[in-house]
C-alpha cells in the first residue's frame, strides 16, 4: 500500500497560492491600510463571540479579518466529532475578539503585531497571525471556551492525511509558525544591533537605524534528505538517531552548506555520516518543515534518491546510533499503516482531551508503541514526513502526485560531473 498526497504535509497552503496586486483589498499593503483604520474604530469593542471558531466578524467591513493566536510557537486550537476519531480545527478568532482579548490581559493590540499570512477573495476574508505569549490570562480565558494552545508537531501526528481540510490548516498553522518565530529571533539587526520594525504587513523587516535601513526576509534553512540506494536497486540504506522513538528507522538528512549545491550536500552527508559514496544523485521531492527548533523557524526539506557507489558502512557516533543496509520486502515490512492510523487517532484524542482540559501529560512519543498486537519489527516515519514517501516511492516503484521519479540509475547524468 502506498500513500500518494496531493502535496507534502506543511505544503499546499490554499490562503497563500497568490500575492494579489498592491491595489487589490486583500493585498498585504492594501489589509494593512485597513488594519490600521479598524484598530481605532470603536465598533471593534464588542462582546466576544461565543462560538468556539469564532468564524463571524465583529465588524461588517469587507473584507472580513480573522487572527490566528499563537503562544509559545503554539496554534489556538478547539477539537470537534470526526468519523472515526476527534477533528482539530483551528481557532481563528474575528479582529474584534482579539482586541477584547487582549486588553483583557492588559495589552494593547498594535497592528505590528499582527502578521499577513493570506487570503481568499472568494470568501472575502484575509488572514493574520499573532504572538500573544505574553498575555498569560489569556490559556484560561480560551480555555472556558474549550480552545487551547497545542505542539504542531502534535497537530502534524494527528492530522488524518486523508483529510484534505485538516491538511490545509496544517500548512496554513506552519506558514505562520514560521513566520512568527522569524520575527521573534530577528528583533534586532545583524548589521548594527538596533532594533527591526515589521514591514509590509510583517512579511519583511527593516533595521530602525536611520544610517542603516537594512532589510530583513524571512528565514529558510535548506536540508537535504536522500534515500541511498544501492548498485542492484534492492536495498536502501537507512539511519536512526538517538532521539528517534525505539524501532524507527529514516533517510540519511543533513544541512547545505555555504558555496554548496544540492548535489554536492548530499554526497558530503551520505559520506560523513555512513561513510559511504554516492555517485547519482535524483530529485525527488520537497517539503517545507516548520516544526524544528525555534533559532530555524523553516526548513526546507529537499529530498533526492541517491545511488551508492561504495557498500561498507561505517558510522560516525556522533550524528547516528546505527546505519545498515535494509531489502526492499524488510522496508515494505516497516511501512506499518495500522500503526500511522493509531498514532494520528491517539494523537487525535489527545488534542480532543487538551481542549477539554483533561490533558495529562501523555508522551506523544509512546503512541507508536503502544503493545497491541503483533508489531514490525522496525518502521519508518509517517506519511506526514518527505522520508515516508521517498521510501514507499522506492518501495513500491510508484511517483507522487504529478511527480516523475527516476527509481533506476541511468548511464549519464548532470549530477554525475
């Protein structure tokens, strides 16, 4: 069985697809304008809605504005009924709420604080981020309504793939992860020290030094990832890490380097770390990934097959635990669904439980071993990681999507000079 996504998971952002003209109202500098005009409008300072999305603005202005609350790198999140197992959804809030919000905790809404992620025009409504982790009141005020602030790694576990609404909310909560830790770890200048201003509805920042002036965009930090196959195209060499949960196993992954091409990173990785050389080297795919530690607010994950030259391994301690060689039929073993499907519905339930306060500390990193039933013997990481599909694309000799994947080394390639 293999799993094809119309897109990977952070990716396909449906409020993003387009920047609309200047002119156009749902522009970032035509939002802003308008942003600005409706912070001092005192129709904003109605009472809080009491549906729990809050989907309806406060304000019959057009276009309508909904804000995404973050805390801590963390999404304002409510969970409702799903077929099988509970939905979260995000909790977008009207401008009006946030306002209220807000000054209930003693802060003043500022349109700097707020961060253009998009819009759609056909639902004539344009959306915004917002760092509130200093307004601490406010995890018990969401809270009476049944929203809280939840991990997007955690979200990420318990999106149903399938679903391609909980998708979409999965990119849209990443892009603005992203951004709001950008401009968390970019508050000051790296030319001269002083402090930046966002820019354009925050999608840029500029040193406040007159002298200086220097613009700021937001940050990406590159990695490759590559599955390394070997001559017979039978077997591929997989890693762990000693953080990894027990029994998994993933792609060889490591950053680029400056003066470096893409091709070149992954032979230098796939070498130090395995020891092992790689002559051809295939694009396959990428993947935003917005889940790593705050000082990379995003990396982009670009994935390659990557054809050895050379077959005796030798591990450096340091980076991996273990590296070995793996068959096509023991990886096909490992592409353990049963085990994805409980993962996601525990993760699921877990959100469901955080919203409803009765969150109690349970390990999100035990619910792949949960004992029940007969368990593989080893498995690889979920359909919501570009290891995944890197792997059950060999493994089944099959292509994403609109994707073209070379699975068998060819006699000449550009990546071979």
């Amino acid at each position: 069985m293999s799993i094809n996504l119309q897109t990977q998971a952070f990716a396909g952002n449906p409020i993003r697809s387009k920047t609309p003209k200047s002119t156009d109202p749902f522009s970032p500098t035509s939002a802003l304008e308008s942003l600005k005009t409706r912070l001092l409008d005192n129709t904003l300072h109605c009472q809080p809605q009491q549906h729990r999305s809050s989907l309806s603005s406060s304000s019959s202005s057009s276009p309508d504005f909904k804000v995404l609350p973050f805390r801590k790198g963390r999404p304002l999140t409510y969970s409702g009924p799903g077929e099988t197992a509970p939905v979260w959804h995000l909790g977008w809030i009207s401008l009006g709420d946030c306002k209220i919000f807000l000054a209930n905790s003693g802060i003043e809404l500022k349109e700097e604080a707020l961060v253009y992620l998009g819009s759609r025009s056909e639902d004539d409504v344009v959306y915004w981020a917002i760092d509130v982790s200093d307004g601490d009141s406010l995890v018990s005020e969401f809270g009476s309504k049944q929203l809280c602030f939840v991990e997007l790694r955690t979200l990420m576990v318990a999106t149903d793939w399938a679903d391609q609404r909980a998708m979409a909310d999965l990119a849209i909560a990443g892009h603005a992860r992203a951004l709001l830790e950008w401009h968390n770890v970019s508050r000051f200048c790296g030319h001269c020290g002083e402090k930046t201003v966002p820019k354009e509805a925050g999608k840029l920042k500029q040193c406040s030094n007159a002298s200086c002036k220097k613009r700021i965009y937001p940050r990406v930090d590159p990695v490759v990832i590559m599955l390394v196959i070997d001559r017979e195209n039978d077997r591929v060499l997989l890693s762990r890490q000693s953080r990894f949960v027990p029994r998994m196993w993933s792609c060889i992954a490591g950053f680029i380097e400056p003066g470096e091409s893409l091709e070149e990173a992954v032979r230098r990785e796939t070498w130090e770390e395995t020891g092992i050389e790689v002559g051809e080297v295939v694009y396959h795919t990428s993947q935003p990934w917005p889940v790593g530690p705050n000082s990379m607010p995003c990396q982009l994950m670009v994935g390659f097959y990557a054809y050895a030259k050379s077959f005796e391994i030798n591990v450096d301690k340091e980076e991996l635990e273990d590296a070995q060689w793996h068959s096509r039929e023991d990886v096909k073993k490992a592409l353990t669904f049963a085990e994805y499907i409980k993962a996601q519905r525990t993760a699921a339930a877990k959100v469901e439980q955080m919203c409803k306060g009765v969150e109690r500390g349970q390990s999100l990193a035990a619910n792949f071993n949960v004992e029940s039933g007969e368990l593989a013997p080893m498995f690889i990481p979920g359909p919501f990681a570009i290891a995944h599909h890197l792997i059950s694309s060999w493994v089944y000799k099959d292509t994403p999507d609109g994707v073209q994947v070379q699975t068998e080394p060819s006699s000449t390639s550009m990546s071979n000079l």
